[in-house]
C-alpha cells in the first residue's frame, strides 16, 4: 500500500469535514450519523490506519502514534461540533468551528503531522 497516498488522500478527505460541518450548523441535520463522526476507524483514513495494511513497525513509529492520536482527537471535535448543530446550538457549533476552536486547532495539528509523515516516507531527490 502506497502511504504517502493514503496520506495526501486523507488530508483531503479531512478537509472536506470544515464543509460538512457547515452544512450541519445550517440545516441542524447530518447526513452521518453522530456515532460514526466520533469513532476514528470509520472514515477510509482510519480503516486504513487501523486495519491490517501497515506493518507493525509502522504502528510503533513516532509519526503513527501522533497522527492516530491526532485523529481521534479529530473526530471528537467534529462530533462535539456536529453534536451543537443537531441541538440547534449554531452559535456554540459556529465558535468551535471557527479559526479560535478546537477543531481548527487539531485539525492544522493533524495536516502537519500527516505531511510530516508524509516527508518520511518519501524518497530523498538523487543530486
């Protein structure tokens, strides 16, 4: 399995949720359920990330550890956030989603550590 694949890939995916997201706190519905937005294993990245397709020695290493905390700690801002828009909380959905929420903040954390993996896992240019 390519990984740095998977990786650009999810940071694609993850940032189409600031989209979603929106979209909650203006209808006050999700076309995913609350349970799914909150687990880390459900979205494509985190079967990935947590399936059989990475090696051991890749689910020990310092970039592994930080992007599945990071990730989890994704989903649980997104469902937290998704959570106040279904309740019709707009104001209270709208401030975690903005640039000061927690969600901006883990979700800037989460790209950085994913492109830093990313550059791992890329070969050095041959000069």
């Amino acid at each position: 399995m390519n990984q740095v694949k998977e990786i650009d890939d999810a940071i694609a995916a993850h940032g189409l949720w600031k989209t979603r997201l929106k979209n909650a706190i203006a209808t006050g519905k999700t076309e995913i359920p609350l349970p799914t937005i909150r687990s880390n294993d459900q979205c494509a990245f985190g079967k990935w990330l947590h399936g059989q397709t990475l090696s051991a020695g890749d689910k020990t290493s310092e970039h592994y550890k930080t992007v599945a905390n990071l990730h989890a700690k994704f989903h649980q801002a997104a469902a937290k956030i998704a959570e106040l828009a279904v309740a019709g909380k707009k104001a209270d959905a709208e401030k975690q989603l903005s640039s000061e929420g927690e969600f901006a903040k883990i979700s800037g954390e989460l790209t950085m550590a994913m492109l830093a993996w990313k550059k791992s896992q890329t070969p050095a240019p041959v000069r």
